[in-house]
C-alpha cells in the first residue's frame, strides 16, 4: 500500500510532486496528467501489490486541494478512477497535518 497526503496541496505541481514521491516514480516522470494516468495503468511502473495483484493507494488530505483547485481535483478524480494498475481509495477524517 502507498499513501498520497495531499495535506498543504495548493497547485497541480505541488501534487504530481506528492504523487510521484508517493509512488516511487522515476525522475523522468513527465508530472502531468497523461504521464501519471499511464503510471497507474502500467503495472511495470508502480511496486506491486500484495500477491503481486494491484497496488492500493490511499489518498488522504485531499479536500483542501478539491477546494483550492475543483476543475485539476476533476481531472485527478478522473484519473485515478481509470487507473488499472492500482486500486485507488480516498481517506476521510482527520489528520494531524492542518492545511494553511
């Protein structure tokens, strides 16, 4: 299991930053929505969940950002739901992290 804290997230550079820290992805990730919807399709990118099935990945803190930027949360919701390499699940609840 990996978990994306989006905790403090306020742009669409800052996340993919988050997501590519998160998931362990090469420095030649391209940090945009087409390169991080073809690392969650690609089993060969991401480590391997267990039993060598899926990869879970919780996202938690993710209200601030859906708040600061709806129309790049869309797109990331979006992204994540067609994910096929990893089964995607978002946290609700508290954190002991405080978005500014």
């Amino acid at each position: 299991m990996r978990r994306i804290d989006l905790h403090g997230v306020v742009d669409k550079d800052a996340f993919m930053d988050r997501c590519a820290a998160a998931l362990g992805l090469p420095s030649w990730f391209g940090r945009n929505w087409d390169a991080l919807a073809d690392a969650l399709s690609d089993p060969g990118q991401l480590p391997e969940g267990p039993e060598g099935g899926a990869l879970v990945v919780v996202v938690t803190g993710w209200a601030g950002f859906e708040e600061r930027q709806p129309e790049q949360w869309e797109i990331a919701r979006d992204v994540f739901a067609r994910a096929s390499a990893a089964r995607i699940r978002f946290e609700l609840g508290s954190s002991s992290k405080q978005d500014p």
